[in-house]
C-alpha cells in the first residue's frame, strides 16, 4: 500500500511504499496535491503490473528523438529514413544532431522558392515544445498539426501523414526505449484524423502516350527511359538504378526488367518495399529498347547514365523532364506515367492482383487507385437469375406414359 508525504524541508509530494520490511520514497516531482495524487494512482496500477518503478520517466525530446533516428536509419531505406527525418524536423525543430540540414544542393538548378499565396516566411515555425518528451500531450500534437495545414496548406493526406510519424516514434520510445508516458497512452494516436478525398489519378491516354514519346524523338535516351516509365510502371529511382545486368532480354516473349536491391561503386539501393520483382517487357517497350542500345555510346554502369556519364540524379532528371515537357506545353510527371501503366492494365481488364504484382505495391492501394477503371464486362454480374415460368399443361398432358408437353408461352 502506497501513500503520499511531505518532507518538512521540501513542498514536493512523495510516494511512500514498502518494499518487504523496508521503507521506500519516490518523488513525484510536484507539490501540486491532485497531480501527485493522480501519479499516485499509476503508481499503485504500474505495481499490480509487477513494475518495479512504474512513474514517468523525464527524458529530453532531443535525445529520444536522436535515438529514433538511429534506429531508423538501421531499419529502413536510406529515402524512406530522410523522409521521416523530414518530418521530425518539421515537428519538433532541428534539437538534435540528426535533425541538423548537413547539405544543401548548389548549382544552376536552385532556385529560391516563391512563397505560397497567404504563406508569410518570417513568421516563426509551429514545432512540438515540451520540457520533456513524457510532458508532450494530445493537444501539443494537434496545435501542431493544424498550425501546418493552415499555415502551409497541407492536404488532408500530408496532415495525416504528421500524425503517423508522431504515432510511431511515440510506440517505439515506449516499447523499445524505456519511455513510460502517463497512463502508458501514446498521445499521439488520440489526434483526429483529417478527412481525405478520394484519390485524383491522372494517366495517359494512348494518343497522350504518342504524343509524349515524340518529344522525345531526337533523344534516345530519354525516349527509352521514359517510355520504360510508361509501359513497366517502374518508380523514379528503379529506372535511374538500372544496370545493364537487369535487362534479361532471353526470358519471356520479349524479356524481363529486374527490380532489385543493388550496390554499385559502394552506393547501396533497394526498391521501396523492399521486395524484388521482374516486370516483363511489353512489344512497344522492347522496339523502343532495342533501338536506345543499337545508339547508345555509354558503356557504364548504368543503364541510363546522366548526361555527365554518372547515375542520374532523381530531381535532376525530374527538372530535365519538366523542362523539356514545359517546352512541349505538357505537364505529365513521373507518377503520372506509372499511374498510366496501371490505368491502362485495369482498363484492359486485368485483375487488380496482378497490376499491384507488376507495380510493386499492395492490392489494397491497387484496389483504390485502379478499381473504378475496370471495364463494363462485369454488367452481366450484376443480372439476376431469368425466374421460373410455371405454364400450364395441353389437355393431353399427363396420360399414361406420354411426358407433359408445356403450352409455347404467349407472345
């Protein structure tokens, strides 16, 4: 049985319990009587848990937050660990060595960025401020989130986005870093979500595919690169990381694209899921490929190399395509041209199954992204059975050895 004391030098509350024949005190670091009253409680709840020491820890944000880091950068894509990173810096500020900007990209590409209309740049950042990491609460989260969609206008998709980071950095510093927050609730997880819209997808139609390949025509390189994006469905970077070796043009009707984790002069890459696959190689795409090779000079390591001969950078190669595409008065993108491969498989009839295989995704996004383009040959799925038309019988229906002969039906 615990209770609570008061030293005669101190206003602090603490919490005095027996540990056998001994007599323990633990402070709970407040003089205030309801909120050492309510530490009290998870006290006596974290002891019929069988915890030894079950009241909140106090941790600096910054260290668990440099921790986390850690940990993902072990366990996760070197892009998929720098996007999150992103996010952490957004939320809590760069407190740490980890969320320090090491690197910026210099060049003839960069180009100060205009503010968005309504967005006023001087104004301080809306981070995530505590005195401690366990003293982070449900409406600290909230006000951040909802300080960035209204100051930066985030969609609903990004706003959400936010939160999940936060959910999982919380339930790891729980799980796996000894953080014990009050009550052993994540804060995290009770911020609402925002309501997201349907998915918008834009996609090429064949006519679009014709046109957009023609920009093209006096670039073979890009010709083929672009085209691999438009009839194999692959990411930005899967192209960008191909070698030579990933072509196998002996398997299949016209070959196969091997997606898959590879290092080439000390850089490792692995695909975003971190599954491999093979996408075979359509007619229209080999014509196209075998073309690129018949002109192709480099001999490198890449299959589609830079300009300078190295692996193409992805927002290098994206600015290149948006420059030649704002030339041409288009606007299609990277994922535009992979949502055509699915648009167009789906259209065609082939299951959502087998698009999300190629695609390297889940049949769930699949499933969102692609269903409403299926074509209208499942209309006769939705007919009922024709019903039953009891007729009545000729005279001589029914004698003795002669079947029942139904009368026509009327007209």
């Amino acid at each position: 049985m615990a209770s609570l004391i008061r030293r005669p030098d101190s206003p602090v509350y603490y919490i005095q319990f027996c540990v056998g024949q001994a007599v323990r005190r633990v402070s709970t670091g407040t003089d205030s009587l309801q909120i050492a009253k309510e530490k009290l409680r998870q006290f006596e709840s974290g002891q019929a848990r069988g915890e030894h020491n079950p009241l909140p820890t106090r941790t600096t944000i910054s260290s668990v937050v440099a921790a986390y880091v850690t940990h993902i950068r072990t366990v996760k894509t070197a892009k998929s660990a720098q996007t999150d990173i992103y996010y952490l810096r957004d939320a809590f500020g760069p407190i740490c060595e980890p969320l320090q900007i090491t690197s910026r990209k210099v060049g003839p590409r960069s180009k100060k960025r205009p503010p968005k209309p309504g967005q006023d740049r001087r104004r301080r950042a809306v981070v995530i401020e505590a005195a401690s990491f366990e003293q982070i609460t449900t409406s600290d989260i909230a006000a951040f989130i909802g300080g960035q969609v209204r100051n930066r206008g985030l969609a609903p998709k990004t706003a959400n986005r936010y939160r999940e980071i936060l959910v999982r950095l919380f339930n790891w510093a729980m799980t796996q870093h000894g953080i014990r927050l009050p009550s052993d609730k994540n804060p995290a997880v009770a911020v609402e979500r925002y309501r997201e819209q349907a998915p918008t997808i834009r996609f090429l139609t064949l006519a679009q595919i014709a046109e957009q390949l023609n920009v093209f025509h006096d670039s073979p390189k890009m010709h083929a690169l672009v085209a691999t994006y438009i009839y194999a469905g692959l990411r930005r970077e899967e192209a960008l990381w191909l070698t030579p070796d990933d072509f196998d043009f002996n398997t299949g009707a016209h070959g196969m694209i091997r997606v898959r984790a590879k290092t080439v002069a000390g850089e490792s890459w692995e695909p975003k899921t971190n599954v491999n696959r093979a996408v075979p190689i359509s007619t229209a795409l080999r014509v196209i490929l075998d073309g690129y090779i018949a002109k192709a000079k480099s001999k490198g390591a890449w299959f589609f190399p830079s300009p300078e001969g190295k692996r193409w950078d992805a927002d290098n190669f994206s600015a290149d395509l948006r420059d030649a595409n704002t030339k041409a008065k288009l606007a299609w993108t990277n994922l535009d041209f992979r949502h055509t491969f699915g648009s167009q498989l789906a259209m065609k009839g082939e299951s959502l199954f087998k698009i999300a295989k190629l695609l390297g995704n889940s049949p769930e996004i699949c499933r969102r992204h692609y269903a409403a383009l299926v074509p209208e040959e499942m209309s006769a799925s939705v007919e009922f059975p024709e019903p039953v038309v009891r007729v009545r019988l000729t005279s001589s229906a029914g004698a003795a050895g002669q079947p029942a002969v139904p009368s026509a039906p009327a007209a």
